[in-house]
C-alpha cells in the first residue's frame, strides 16, 4: 500500500545552469516513467524555479521538493523562504530537519514541529529526517534515540493522508562518510520508527506513512535496504548529483 520513493538531496550543490542541466538529464532518463516509484529532487532554494520550468517543459516523472523552510507566512525574517513561496514555484515537498541544519544552524526539534505544520497548511508533503549521531549509535541508545525524535517532530501534527508525510532515518555517522548502515540496521531504526508512528497515528496512517533510509546510499546499496519491510525508499545525497546513477536507483525501486 505504500509507493516507494527515491528522493534526492542535492544540499548546496549545483548553480542555476548545472541545475537545469541535472534535471534535464535526469527527465531524459527517465522518459520511459518511473512506475509505481514516486521521484522527487531538492536542489538549491535559488535553483527550484529552473527545475521546476524542466519539469513543466519536459513533462518529467519526478516531483519538486525544497531542502528548508521557515514557519511564519510572511514578514521580517531576512533570508528565509515562506511555505507559499514554494508552494507558489511548484513545490510539492520539502525536506525538514535534516541532520546538517540541525548541526550547522541549531535547529531543534520544535523548529522541525513548526515547519512539518507550516507546510502541510500549504498541502506541501514534509520529508522529515532523523537519525543518531555515532556516539548515539556506540552508545547503544540510537533506537531511544530516534524514537524521542519521532515523537516531539511529529506532535499535534493531524494526518488525515498518510502519503502526504514521509520520514527519513538518516544516521549522521553514514552520511556523506561512504560508511552505510547494514539493511539490518536500517530496519531495525525504521521498523521502530513505524510502531512509534502506530503508537501516535493508529495502524492504518502508520502503515501508509512511507520511512525512507539515507546515508551512502548508491546504485550498488539500494537494492539490499528496499528488500527490508519498513524502508519504503531512499533520501539519497551524492549519489543523486549524476543523473545516470540517480535513475538506476529509481529502476531499482521499480524492479
Ligand atoms: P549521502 O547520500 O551523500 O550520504 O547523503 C545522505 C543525505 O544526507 C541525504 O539527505
């Protein structure tokens, strides 16, 4: 009952040109569909309107996201993007709370709350991060962890569509480092993920509610992470700045 997704997070890479070009090549790839697979790309806040214009242009299977928000509608908040804003360029995701804005801009999980709500009263779908620290992990904590995570990012929030929330486990010590989580790994954090979201939201929004696992993931690694039964795709990083490699992902969810 859930579709799978291959999300890419481009992070703060690619200028306008290199982005359109990326896009372009990735529509190319992709001209025969995706299938069942929903695809979504987040590049650059500044490179979202020249991806969107290729999407339109090239009709291509894959949804627009952003990488960051703010909460308010409007007003004195130099430097920030508004929800409508996205919302008004075709932004249909976003993603929130990853672990680099957590670190680098001290973002906490109230913030992550605020943006998730924000969001979802434009109809803009959050794909919301989590994950441990490898000190968190040593420690034997990281399922506590995440758990604690879930449930302060989450909270108030109403779903009444479950595909218009998504969840992604990325634990910090794989990402960008080459250093994967086993599939094991990611199943056990994904899978306590869901009885926490069953615990919240009921089965039925919980089983609808797709958790995607992030970190090192690559053409080579997918397959394995998708076998397991609650990692319903990928928030890919490096891997998603070739076009090629990115669509050979997106295959592999659909075989
Ligand atoms: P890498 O795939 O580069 O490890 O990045 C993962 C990630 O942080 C995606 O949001």
């Amino acid at each position: 009952m859930r579709k799978r997704m291959i999300a890419g997070n481009w992070k703060m890479n690619k200028t306008f040109s290199e982005a359109v070009v990326l896009a372009e090549g990735l529509a190319r790839e992709l001209e025969g569909g995706t299938g069942d697979v929903d695809v979504v790309v987040a590049p650059p806040t500044v490179d979202l309107k020249g991806v969107a214009e290729v999407i339109e242009k090239e009709e291509a299977p894959f949804a627009l996201s952003a990488q960051n928000v703010y909460w308010q509608e409007a007003g004195a908040y130099t430097g920030e993007t508004a929800p409508n804003m996205l919302e008004a360029i075709g932004a249909t995701y976003c993603i929130i709370g990853h672990s680099e804005r957590r670190d680098y801009f001290g973002e906490t999980d109230e913030d992550i709350n605020k943006k998730a709500k924000a969001l979802m009263a434009h109809g803009i779908v959050p794909i919301s991060c989590c994950g441990e620290s490898l000190e968190i992990r040593e420690a034997g904590t990281h399922v506590e962890f995440v758990v604690d995570q879930i449930k302060k990012d989450t909270e108030g929030l109403e779903i009444t569509d479950p595909s218009k929330y998504v969840i992604a486990y990325e634990p910090i010590w794989a990402i960008g480092t080459g250093k994967t989580a086993t599939a094991d790994d990611a199943q056990e954090v994904c899978g306590a993920i869901r009885k926490t979201l069953v615990d919240i939201f009921g089965e039925e929004t919980a089983a609808g509610i797709r958790v995607l696992y992030g970190g090192s993931a690559n053409p080579s690694n997918i397959a394995g992470f998708l076998e397991k039964e609650d990692v319903d795709g990928a928030l890919v990083g490096g891997a998603s700045l070739k076009a090629d490699g990115f669509a050979d992902m997106v295959r592999s969810a659909m075989a």
